[in-house]
C-alpha cells in the first residue's frame, strides 16, 4: 500500500506528466504552423514519451493498490515568439520536472517506501537525459538559429527522430 500522502503526490505527478504531454505537444502544433516540420516532428515525439511517463506513474499507482483521480490539466502556452523560446522554455520545464521528481524520491525516503523509491529511481535516470537532450537541443538552436541555413540544416535532424519507449527499457 502507499501512504496517503504519497499516492496524492502520484496523482499529482500523473497530471504534471500529462501537462508536459499538452505543452510539447502545443509546440508542436506551433511548429506545423511555420513550417518546421521537424521540429514540429521532435515535440510530437516528446509528447508521446510524456504520456508513456504519466501511464508509468498510472499502472505503478493501480499495481499497489492505490487509486487514480484525475484532475484538469492545465492549458499550455499556445503562441510563441521563436524556436529559441521553445528549446530553452522545454528545457526549464525538464529542470522542473526533475525538482518535482527530486522531491517524491525525498518523501519516499522519508517514509521508507523502497518500492516507490524504486520506480522513482527510473525517473531520476530518465531526467538526466531529458534535461541533457533539452540542453543539446537548445545549444544547437542558439548556434544555428539566427542562420536560417543553419535552421533548416537542425529541422532536417530533428525530422529524424522516432518514437522508442524509453519506459520500456529495462523494466
Ligand atoms: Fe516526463
Ligand atoms: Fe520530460
């Protein structure tokens, strides 16, 4: 079983991981909408990896016996300015992600609650590479990015990437 407050903090964690889904995937909608279709192609990606984290976090809270309740996810941001803006706001959002990820595995301790520190542990490993591929992402954007060359040249990479289900590794 899961501690009550622990289960609230997983229902939480289930919304924030949807809420990523809703913001990538706004992006993305912005970037079909000027013509970057890889990039709009690299958010979609990033947006069916959030859902798989919110269904991670789902399955886990069902297997222990806990319930999930449903909240309203909040609603993204829908315009924005450049791509710029959009790598570097997906990267701060990571950075959140994984203070939010930090702090679960900081209750779970505290309860001593092994299992939850478990799964949580998949989710610290899975940050750093989100955060290191936010990171990439925008260093690349901040040198090529005022060179439309140079962002053609990223659109083109970013067209590239497929959807793996990172949940499914290992576990
Ligand atoms: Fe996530
Ligand atoms: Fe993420």
């Amino acid at each position: 079983m899961l501690s009550d407050k622990m289960e609230l903090k997983l229902n939480e964690q289930i919304n924030k991981e949807l809420y990523s889904a809703y913001l990538y995937m706004s992006m993305s909608a912005y970037f079909s909408s000027v013509g970057l279709d890889g990039f709009a192609n690299y958010y979609r990606v990033q947006a069916t990896e959030e859902e798989e984290h919110a269904m991670k976090f789902y399955d886990y809270v069902l297997r222990v016996g806990g319930r999930v309740r449903f909240e309203p996810i909040e609603g993204p941001k829908v315009d924005f300015e450049s791509t710029l803006e959009i790598v570097d706001m997906a990267l701060k959002h990571e950075e959140y992600v994984t203070g939010l990820i930090n702090s679960l595995m900081g209750l779970a301790v505290s309860e001593k609650d092994y299992k939850t520190s478990s799964l949580l542990q998949w989710f610290i490993d899975e940050q750093v590479e989100e955060e290191e591929n936010a990171n990439n992402l925008k260093n690349k954007v901040k040198l090529m990015g005022n060179d439309p060359k140079g962002l053609w040249m990223l659109d083109m990479e970013c067209a590239k990437r497929v959807y793996t289900s990172p949940a499914k590794e290992g576990k």
